[in-house]
C-alpha cells in the first residue's frame, strides 16, 4: 500500500481490511471467525424441512455420494457377495448409499431434536461431509444439555445399526442375499458411524461430550474448548500419519481418505475453538454500541467523478449513504461505481447508481451485533445503515468496522 496517511488515519492496514495478505497471528482469529460464517451461509441444495427444521445438503455431500457410490458398487458388493452381475451390484450400491445418507441425516436430526427439547432454536441443519459435523446455529448454555445433545447423535447411529441388523436376519431367512448385502453393510457402517463420532476430539461428537465434562468440572466453556479441540486436532494428526504409513505400505485410496479426513476434521477443530472465542466476545453487544455514530453522507444529486475524488479517495471509506433533506435515500458503495466507464462519470450521479434503501441495507440500533454481521455476510454487502423505527438515520456499521472492534475487545481482555 505504501500510504502512512491512511494507515494513520483508519488504524488498521489495508492488507487486514481486505483479509488477505500477510496476517498477523492476532488478527488470525477473526478473519477465520469471518470465514466461517461466511461458510455457514454459502448455502447448498435445500432438500426438505423436518419439524420445522430446513435441511440443507452442502455441495461437498455430493462428492461424497459419488465415492460411496462407486466404492459400495465396484469394490464392497463383489467382493464380499460374489457372483452378481454389475447392474445388480450398482443398484444395490445406489440403494445402500441413499440409505446411509439418510443414516446420517437421523444422526444429525437426533442431535437437532433433543437440543430443541433443551429450548435450542435449530433452524437449518446442513450436512457436511461427516455426520459429526453438521452446524447447529446456537449453542447449549449449560454443559449437561451439551452433554445430552452430543450423546444423543452416537445413541441413534447404535439404535439405528440394531434396526438394520434386524432387518438383515428378517431377510436373511427368505434368503435374498443382494438385500441381505445391503443392510449387513448398513448395520456395519452405523456402528462405525458411531464409534468415529465418539472419538474425545473436538469437533467430533466425543469432543463435545469430553468439552461438556470438563466444562461441568472447571466452570470454564473456554478451556474445555480449549482442550477438547487439541484433543481434536491431535486426533487429526495421528489419522494423517495413519494414512501416510497406508501409502508406503500399498494401499494409496485407504491412505488418501485417512489424509483427507485429517486434514479437515484438523480445520474444524482449529477454527471451532476461534468460533466460540470469537462469538463470546460478541455476546450482548448491540449495534448502536459499536456504530459510527457521525457519518460523511453525499447528496444524491452528486456526479460520480466529484463521488470518487472528494469522497472515496478523500475518506477511504468504501461506502457513503446517500442523505437529503435528512431522509436516507440510500447507499452508494465502490462496487456500484467501479463498472461505471470514465466518459459517463461526468454525467451521471448518485441516485442514478445507489442502492436504494430497503430493509437489505438497514437494521435497527437494538439488534444485536452477532444478527448485524450475518446479515452483511447473507446480503454480500460491507455496511448497514443504523436506521431507527422512525426511519431516522443514527448511524452506520461496517464489516471493518466489527473488526476493529474485535481485535479491540480481544487486546483488552488478553
Ligand atoms: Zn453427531
């Protein structure tokens, strides 16, 4: 960047504002907290709702799907039940896979249902690669209901693999042994869903039980967490080096997926633990709090090259409402600027360009900051008018802004 004045002026480097770059490790933290929610909300295939409850595919499932698929088809069912032609081998493969979907979508929705017991507002389960690791959107207060929640994920994935046993003796004596295959196979794969889930690493069901036992103990949500996610990524490491070792013995696939479970199920147990520093820190916060109270607004009568020299280059800011006669028209931001052609600057001015106000662009000073910063993630945009029920403007949050005030927050309290 090379521009002190600016530096001096907003207090924060530019490398920071736009998250990329060289980081320091302390502003670490709060970029991965942004990442996440960012993630939590890039959406993925909205199948159906359960009990009130949206249940959303993540786009990674669909990979997942396509691997068991293939490895039930081509590799499990032939080998084990030999003497099948291949249509029935992928059939079976198809049915087993739709089935074990729907076994960690129970896992998950037993979780999700004795937290809404507990009075836990669950709106969207998505599924993630593993059962373990679906995202609830609040968290319990008290470690025994955490404890009740994490217990009940492993319990279903066990009942369940009774069932499916059940139903393979059923079969078993009227003697189809395709569909014999298939729910030996299910009753297997849930047993070990359930016995994976309980590993004591964080972000794993074991993890949350083994953080709601030493919560209960200590007192401490912080330091459980604390020890349950290097638990966690301890974890991860010993599967990467597991997998490693698969490879230089032979067996490369076995080894990837060891790999590659580490390395993600390391990721979530790294930035689960920045999650909740990160969400406690903005706990009770409301917007009016943290606001810049006096903002630079533009009429909107302004042409775009007076925008961007008096304004834009002036302030630095990346954003400015768009104010007449006191009454807030709107927001006009680089990016509705940016593709406007030099020759039309001239011509053309704010209202023409702006986004007009709407309740995308606006919240109450009451709400609380957690609610502010999603909303900025879901509408894609870097700052929201604090707009009281009146309609009268008092003030304005931004994305960097909410940084500050984090990295702020955290200095001060160690
Ligand atoms: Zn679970």
């Amino acid at each position: 960047m090379g521009n002190g004045f600016r530096n001096i002026r907003y207090g924060y480097p530019q490398e920071i504002q736009d998250g990329k770059a060289k980081t320091p490790f302390k502003e670490k933290g709060v970029l991965a907290f942004l990442k996440i929610m960012e993630k939590e909300n890039r959406g993925g295939f909205k199948l159906f709702k359960i009990a009130g409850i949206q249940i959303t595919l993540d786009y990674s499932w669909l990979i997942i799907f396509v691997l068991v698929l293939w490895s039930l088809s081509s590799g499990y069912f032939p080998h084990h039940y030999p003497g099948q032609d291949i249509q029935t081998y992928w059939i079976a493969g198809f049915i087993a896979a739709i089935l074990f979907f729907f076994s960690i979508l129970a896992h998950e929705l037993s979780h999700s249902l004795v937290a809404i017991h507990s009075g836990i507002k669950i709106p969207e389960i998505t599924l993630f690669i593993f059962g373990g690791v679906s995202r609830l959107s609040e968290e319990a207060d008290d470690p025994k209901t955490e404890l009740k929640i994490a217990l009940a994920g492993p319990l279903s994935s066990f009942a369940l693999a009774l069932l499916f046993l059940g139903v393979k003796l059923t079969l078993e004596e009227k003697q189809s042994s395709m569909f014999v295959a298939i729910f030996d196979y299910l009753s297997w794969i849930n047993i070990a869903l359930g016995i994976f889930n309980l590993i004591p690493g964080f972000p794993l069901d074991g993890g949350r039980v083994l953080r709601a036992l030493w919560w209960w103990k200590t007192g401490s949500l912080k330091q459980a967490t604390k020890v349950a996610s290097d638990m966690g990524k301890g974890f991860a490491l010993a599967l990467m080096v597991l997998g490693g070792l698969q490879i230089f013995t032979g067996s490369l696939i076995g080894g990837l997926w060891f790999i590659f479970i580490g390395m993600f199920l390391r990721g979530v147990a790294e930035s689960g633990y920045q999650e909740m520093v990160m969400k406690q820190a903005l706990e009770g916060v409301q917007v009016q709090e943290v606001m810049i109270p006096e903002v630079v607004s533009v009429q909107p009568n302004l042409p775009l090259n007076r925008l961007i020299k008096d304004y834009f280059f002036r302030y630095g800011y990346r954003g400015f409402p768009v104010i007449q006669e006191g009454a807030v028209l709107g927001v006009v931001s680089l990016s509705n600027v940016k593709d406007i052609p030099e020759t039309e600057q001239q011509t053309r001015t704010v209202a023409e360009v702006m986004t007009p106000i709407s309740d995308k662009i606006t919240i109450p000073p009451e709400t609380p900051l957690t609610e502010a910063l999603q909303k900025m993630i879901r509408e894609e945009i870097g700052r929201l008018l604090v707009v009281q029920s009146n309609q009268k403007m008092v003030g304005m949050i931004t994305k960097n802004g909410l940084l500050r005030f984090l990295e702020i927050k955290r200095i001060l309290e160690g």
